[in-house]
C-alpha cells in the first residue's frame, strides 16, 4: 500500500486559463487518482513511467521530472542503470545513451554526498565549512575544520577527489614550518625537484620552513590531513603558482 500521496499541480499552473479541462485529467486524474492507486507500488510506477518515456523516445523536461521522481522514491543509481540498460535492448541503443546521459546527473549529486558521507564517517574529524578563505590558493574544493586554536594551531584540511594546494612556502626566519598528519584518505605531497609521496591515513610529513611544497587529494580519492602550525618567528606563508594539470595528472 502506498504510504505516500502524490498531489499534482503542474497542469493548472501551466495550462489552467488554456487547458482547465486537459489541467483537471494531469493533476486530478492521471496523478490524483492513477499514481494514487495501491494496487502497484510508487517505486515500481516510477520505473514504469521512465521506460514509457524512455521508450517513446521523450528526453525532455518531463523525463527528467520522473528520473527525480523515481530516484526521490527509491530507485538506485544500479537500480535506473539496470533498467535502462534493459530496455535498451529492445526499443533502441540511441534511446538508451539519452536516457543515461540524463540519468548520470540526476544520480550524480548522491554519488558525491555518499563519497562524502563515508570519508567523513571513516575520521574521528569533521570535515569542516568550506574552504572559502584560501580557495584562490587551491586548484578544486577543500574544506577546513579547526581543531586548536591555543597553544599550536591544528586544522583538519580535507580535499575533495583531485583537489590541491598551489606551490607554496613556509616562511620564518626562526623555527616555523608545518607537520601534516594523515587521517583519512589517500593524497600526495611533494617537494620542488623531488618525487611525489603517496600519503595514506596514519602517515606523518615534516615540512621545514623555506621548502616549496605541494599536498592535496589523489584523483579518485578524498583526503584529510591534520595541518599543524610549527611556531616561529615572522611565520607566513607565500603562496605561488598551481601545481600544473600535466603534472598531476603524472600521478596514480
């Protein structure tokens, strides 16, 4: 039994004045009544709708209104590619790539909040805000959560897949520098004229002040590292130009 009703609008907020009779059969009839009937579950309508549209050949708003609707209730991202593909064989291939082309961005946005959600869920750390501050200095998305403000600065920095820092130095003319400590993830960090270090959860970098460096995300992976502010005298950071994309790119 459905547990849900589905109320309809759309037909008298676009063709009530025009079409009130065509407006009373969309929203009262076809969905206040038929999507409304028990007798076949929401889900299981939902899919029912797409493969009719998907085999009609429609690619227009209204297919994408009822891939929102059927990923809204229930249908997975294998579930919809399954079907899809299914249906594929038997009212045509170009018919499938539209349907999918489409469907990859209705299910996109929760491919990314579930990557999220578990990196997040596999650290002790919050991910933070984002990282609005210092994005002018990042190549992607990264988000910063502060740990300590006393005594020694130490901030929990998280990089979105393929995110990373420009080239930048730790000035000082005394002590200073940074220690990253991995939490989570897979990343890299990198000297000038060095090779780049696999970083993975548990691992611990020293970086001395005066030493030009890079660190961020590995392309099919978050990543979070502890940044722990050494102390020093006149402390600062310069920050210089992106890590280029051919050279990222070099790595795994």
């Amino acid at each position: 039994m459905n547990k849900e009703k589905i109320v309809q609008t759309a037909g008298r907020k676009s063709l009530g004045e025009f079409a009130p009779e065509f407006a009373h059969f969309n929203d009262d009839v076809l969905f206040g009544e038929n999507w409304n009937n028990p007798d076949i579950d929401l889900k299981t309508r939902c899919l029912i709708t797409v493969v009719a549209l998907m085999s009609s050949g429609i690619t227009d708003s209204s297919l994408r209104y009822h891939l929102e609707n059927a990923k809204a209730h229930g249908v997975t991202k294998r579930e919809i590619a399954a079907a899809i593909t299914h249906v594929g064989f038997y009212v045509g291939w170009p018919k499938a790539w539209a349907v999918f082309n489409m469907a990859k961005e209705v299910w996109a946005e929760e491919s990314a909040e579930g990557a999220r959600a578990a990196h997040e869920n596999s650290m002790v750390f919050p991910i933070g805000a984002p990282n609005d501050g210092f994005k002018q200095y990042f190549s992607g998305k990264s988000y910063l959560a502060p740990i300590s403000s006393e005594q020694v600065g130490i901030f929990n920095v998280t990089f979105e897949p393929a995110c990373r820092n420009n080239w930048h130095i730790h000035r000082a003319s005394k002590g200073g520098g940074q220690i990253l400590v991995c939490v989570a993830g897979r990343g890299y960090y990198q000297e000038w004229g060095k090779a780049a270090v696999e970083l993975k959860a548990g691992d611990c970098v020293n970086i001395p002040a005066g030493v030009k460096h890079w660190h961020g995300a590995a392309k099919d992976s978050w990543f979070s590292h502890l940044a722990i502010e050494v102390p020093g005298e006149n402390a600062s950071n310069e920050w210089l130009e992106p890590v280029s994309d051919e050279e990222y790119n070099k790595l795994k």
